[in-house]
C-alpha cells in the first residue's frame, strides 16, 4: 500500500526538450523557435530606419534593447502558457529570420546612401560584425543576470528607479536655484581670457565690462570670444544671483558697449547649456558687418533635453524677463534712432525665444520685430507668427519627437511603425549632433541669410 501511494505522489520526470519523446524527435529548431522569432524580431525592429545613420556601438546597444524586449515578452507569453503548435512556431521563427535579414539588408544600403550624401565613411561587413558580437556580449549579460541573480536583480531594479527618480528630482529642483553651492560646483572652469576680448570694450568679460570673465562660463566665453566685428554681450548662470538680476545686467552691459547704437540687434536665446551657434552668428556678422550687437543671456546649465523635459517655464520665464528689459531700453529711445531687433534661437533656445516674441508683442506693441529665426525647434513652438522663419533639417530627430510619433506617421521617415519609429528617433536624439553641417540637428551659415529682414 506505502510502494503504491509512493509511486502515485512521485511525478513522471518530463522529456527535456529536443529528445525523444514516445518515438518521437523535435528538431533543434522546432524545440527552440520561441526564443528563435523572439531575438529575430527583436534585430528586424532595432534596424527600422529613423533619421541618422549609426555607428556600429550605437546600434549595438539599440539592438541589444530590443531583442532583451523581446525575449521578456515571449516569457511573459509563456507565463500564460500562450503558445503555438511546433509547426507554425517554427514557421513563425523562420519568417522573423527573414524579416531580420531583409531589415539588415535595407538598413546597410539606406545607411550608405544616406552616409555618402553627408560624406561620412561608408560601412560594411566590419560594421555588422562588430554590431552582432557586441549585440549578443550584451544581451547575454541581460539575461545571465536575469536567470542566476534574481535576488539581486529585483533590489537592482529598485535601485535604478530610485536613482532616475532623484536625477530627476535634483535637475528639477537643485538645480534651478541657481546661485547655490550646487550650481556653482557644476559650473565650467572656461578658458583663459584672450587679449582680444580682454582689451575690447565692446565685449562682455572685457576689463571695462560690468560682467566678469570667470562669470561668462564656458559658452559665453567662446561666445564673445568668435566676435569680429560686432558688439557681444552675455550674462551667465553666475553673473547674477536672479534671473531679473541677469536681465537688467544684460541690458546695462548692452548700453555700456554701444550696442543699442547699432542699427542691428539680435536677441540670440541659447540652450540650455547656455550654448549659442557659432555657425548662425558667424553668418549674422558677415551679413550686418560691423553695425551689429548681439545680446545673449543664459538660464540654466542643464543640457538642453534635460531643459526641454524639466525646466521648459523656467527658460520661457527668463526669455520674457530678458525681451522685457531690451524693450524697456528701446522705449527710451526715439524711434527713428531704435536698432532693428531680431531675435534667434536654436534648439531649446527656439522654445525661449518664441515666448519672447509673444511677450514682446503682448507688452511693447510699438516695438516692431523685424524677423525671427528658429532653427531646429522642437515641436510645440509657434510656427505661424508673421516675419518667422524656421530652418528644420529632414534628418533631424529633436524636430520630429514627439508623443504624437507613437501613433501617427511622419513623412522624413522611411519606415514608419506605432512606437517603434518613436523608440528609433529617441534613439538618434543621443546622436544629432555627430553628422555635419546641414544634417541632424547641426545648422550651417545659411541661418544668417534665412533670418527676416526688416
């Protein structure tokens, strides 16, 4: 009775799969065509087009994230005990194989055509290969780790939530205030003064400014440094304690420099790095020569991704405080004698300036904007205001994302698919700023003949 209950609570041992089970024999192919359709998918959707070409680290790592998305899908299919007869699970592998094929296939030929007309090397087997090892070195890391740490995986997962969460928290809240310990430790240490800029009084950081040298950081000092001919004056993250502060101090070094005595005025907004386009300003001073200023004032530190998520109010605010002051300025001069105002921006600098624009409309009407030019705008600035004109490369991603791109196509895409296309150019956003001149999301001179005149 005890040998017969024993034998009824033992459970029969499962054939593993792949060997013989009651006579009969599951090819390799058919026992694995789960994980097989999974990974081949996974390559066939890393390699839809978005906009730039990739190098082979890069599309290593896209690739890497897709087939690990993957694969925790087909285990969560398998969780559900979801699954499909041996058959039509390996025609399902076999046809994902292919797919993965032709993706590989288009994808090298469009990333060549696309490399030749930006003059970048092409790629070949070197490429793919390199791709493939360090795709698969990745992805097996992912789910080693996965399989034989759990304990340690779900604390990691915690962990990295954490950290994002304070990231976040740090960028939104530390940092804007501007005149702490933190701001200042971040700060860039720059370069040294030029005797160019050190004994030019049309310029900020010079010996006769109301702006100290130290006080300009990195970008500004390369700012004012390019100048040739015209007046630059700029007030960085440290040159005052308040945005206003930094505002009139902007306006009181473009009085000081004789800016407001040219017949040009540009109001450049940077991003949020407080970087400015040499390239545009370049082309703005070849084009006004010496009867030129131009007045700049940065608003954060950040990158300008990191603006554009989490400190967009905070740029618009410091764009209308600025545009205020230059227009309290204007007014006190007669108006056959006012300077013909422009205003630029790029990037996140386009989403500054275009609430500058609007502000300056709404509280100095008098004031008459001669142009606007927003080069590479992200979506969501004003595209319609009269005397605006905007310069948008097709291959560039920061003028294309956009939640809207989850479900509704773009014409610069090649291949579009519902979120997909929006991971691709999420993914080129990281890259925008390796192609050349005229693509992605770098602009040339061609900025300073596009800007409106008067």
């Amino acid at each position: 009775m005890a040998v017969t209950q024993l034998h009824r609570k033992t459970p029969t041992p499962a054939h593993p799969v792949g060997t013989v089970a009651a006579g009969v024999t599951t090819p390799w192919f058919m026992a694995h065509s789960g994980p097989i359709a999974a990974i081949a998918l996974g390559v066939a959707l890393s390699l839809t087009p978005g906009v730039l070409p990739r190098a082979w680290p890069m599309q290593a790592v896209v690739t890497a994230l897709f087939v690990v998305a993957a694969l925790v899908l087909l285990a969560g299919v398998r969780r559900f005990r979801c699954g499909f007869a041996p058959l039509a699970g390996a025609a399902a592998a076999g046809i994902s194989v292919f797919a993965a094929l032709g993706a590989l296939w288009f994808n090298w030929s469009w990333q060549n055509l696309l490399r030749t007309e930006m003059g970048m090397p092409t790629i070949g087997v070197t490429h793919w290969t390199l791709t493939a090892v360090t795709t698969a070195a990745l992805t097996g890391l992912v789910v080693v780790t996965a399989r034989n740490v759990p304990r340690v995986f779900v604390p990691l997962r915690r962990g990295v939530v954490a950290t994002i969460a304070s990231v976040a928290v740090v960028y939104t809240f530390v940092l804007p205030l501007g005149n702490t310990v933190v701001t200042r430790s971040v700060q860039p240490a720059g370069l040294a003064i030029p005797a160019s800029v050190a004994g030019n009084p049309s310029l900020a950081g010079s010996t006769a400014s109301l702006v100290r040298w130290d006080e300009l950081g990195s970008h500004g000092q390369r700012f004012v440094s390019n100048a040739t001919t015209s007046v630059r004056v700029y007030a960085g993250p440290l040159s005052a304690a308040t945005v206003d502060d930094r505002a009139r101090l902007v306006g009181a070094e473009l009085e000081r420099a004789g800016g407001l005595r040219k017949e040009h005025l540009v109001l450049a907004f940077p991003t949020g790095s407080g970087w400015l386009d040499a390239n545009a300003l370049d082309a703005m001073e070849a084009r006004f020569g010496a009867d030129l200023a131009i007045a700049a004032m940065a608003y954060s530190q950040r990158p300008s991704w990191m603006s554009y998520l989490f400190g967009r109010s905070e740029a618009e605010a410091a764009a209308v405080a600025f545009a205020r002051e230059i227009s309290h300025q204007i007014r006190n001069i007669p108006a056959d004698d006012r300077p013909n105002i422009y205003l630029y921006g790029l990037s996140m600098g386009a989403v500054a300036g275009a609430s500058a624009l609007a502000a300056l409309t709404g509280f100095a009407p008098e004031i008459e904007t001669c142009g606007a030019l927003w080069a590479g705008p992200p979506p969501g600035v004003d595209r319609t205001t009269v005397r605006t004109a905007l310069v948008e490369n097709p291959t560039d991603p920061v003028t294309l994302w956009q939640p809207n791109l989850l479900f509704q196509p773009a014409p610069e895409l090649h291949v579009w698919l519902p979120v997909i296309s929006y991971l691709q150019v999420s993914a080129d956003l990281a890259n925008s700023l390796a192609a050349s001149p005229g693509f992605g999301h770098r602009y040339g001179s061609e900025q300073g003949s596009m800007l409106p005149g008067c």
